[in-house]
C-alpha cells in the first residue's frame, strides 16, 4: 500500500446536492492530485494542488474545487452534483511540485454514486 | 490533444503465456511513458516508466516495455504470465510542454490469467 488514504470509502449522493471527499497524502509528500475515473474509463485529471495553491487544472467545471490544508491532505468539493459526476475519484500524491516526470502514488479511492 | 490508446480491452491468457499489451500515444514532443497496474481490490501502482535513455524499460514483477519513437508506441510486456498477473493495466503519459501537470490516461486493458 502506498499511505494515500481517501475518505469515505463509497458515498451516495442525489442529483444537486454538494459533496466533500478527502484525502490524506503520504507522508513527506507536499502535492497532490485528483482524477476521476468513471466505470470503464481511465482516469481523468481533475486538478493537482502544490503547497496549499492549485497548481495545475483539467476540463472540470468550476463546481469542482478544492484546497489543500498546510500538513498537505487534500480535499475536493462538487457542488450541484450530476449524475454523471458517479465515478470513482482518486487522490495521488507526490513530492516535488507535480513535474511531469514525477511518481505519483494512488489512495483507494473514493466511489461516489449519484442518484 | 494529448491522447493515449490502449488496443486491447480485454486479454485472457493462460499461466506461462507470453503477454504484450499495446499502448500508443499522440504528442509530437518530448514525452514520458508510464505503466500503473491495479490489482483486484488494490491501489494503482507504477509498473515501469520511461523519461530517457535506454528504451527499453524493466519494472517490477518482471514487466517490461519499450518505447519506439517513430511509432508513438510503448508496449508492455511479460515473458511468462502468472495468475497473480490478473489486473488492470493502465498506460500513461505526460508531456515536457511548458508547466504541464497532466498525466493523460488510456482506457485500460484488463488482464485474466487461467491457472
């Protein structure tokens, strides 16, 4: 396992509401980043957060956002929630900054299903 | 755009076959080329990867891929399958453009392997 750890496990949610899903990045790493991975798909990049500011965005509404607190956990917040938005999301987290030669180690991830 | 496929969806093989799944990318520029595998009920975890040098690449577990510039490609590979090989397999790419964050995601090829 990689010490990425994500909560909860599974959510689910109805079409409108907000949710928060949160995850706590391996020890010394100080970036992380969030994908969506819907059923069948790989996973999509949502936006990566370096040193508490985002650093970095994919084509992702503005209802997706999140922070990341000064011990490095993460989290991500959807508003207005779809139903396309039942996916499974996964946190990675890295050190360095987010190069794009960076290893980035996954969490579990987080099954939200919206009804 | 950036985009990574994976030809084969789905593979079924039988222990001590020899495996090679496909994964080819579209970017004119300088890339780098991962493998990430998850196993059923595990995180996503880097196999291999690829910035420069030699272009073929061994992981873990006794994988490896080579890249081959002129065709864009970077396939896995395995002399000799074993059951605990049943996974998922994901290719991945970022590019060296400008401040890019991205890792771009094929769909995925899962693997069964027969006992």
């Amino acid at each position: 396992e990689t010490g990425v750890t994500q909560s909860p496990t599974h959510l689910i949610k109805t079409r409108g509401q907000q949710v928060t899903l949160r995850c706590s990045s391996q020890s010394g790493h100080n970036t992380v980043s969030w994908y969506q991975q819907a059923l069948g798909q790989g996973p999509q990049f949502i936006f990566q957060y370096y040193r508490e500011e985002e650093n970095g965005r994919g084509n992702f509404p503005p209802r997706f956002s999140g922070l990341q607190f000064p011990n490095y956990s993460s989290e991500l917040n959807v508003n207005a929630l779809e139903l396309d938005d039942s996916a499974l999301y996964l946190c990675a987290s890295s050190l360095g900054g987010g190069g794009s030669q960076e290893t980035q180690y996954f969490g579990p991830g987080t099954r939200l299903l919206v009804l | 755009a950036q985009s990574v496929s994976q030809h084969n969806h789905h593979v079924i093989l039988s222990e001590a076959a020899s495996l090679e799944l496909g994964c080819n990318y579209s970017y004119g520029g300088t890339v780098n080329l991962f493998w990430y595998v998850q196993y059923p009920g595990q995180h996503l975890q880097l196999l291999l990867k690829y910035f420069s040098g030699d272009p073929l690449v061994k992981g873990i577990k006794g994988f490896e891929a080579e890249f081959i510039k002129s065709k864009f490609s970077f396939n896995l590979r395995k002399p000799s399958v074993q059951w605990s090989d049943t996974a998922e397999y994901f290719c991945a790419v970022t590019n060296n453009a400008g401040n890019n964050r991205k890792l771009i995601w094929g769909l995925g090829t899962s693997l069964a392997v027969n006992p």
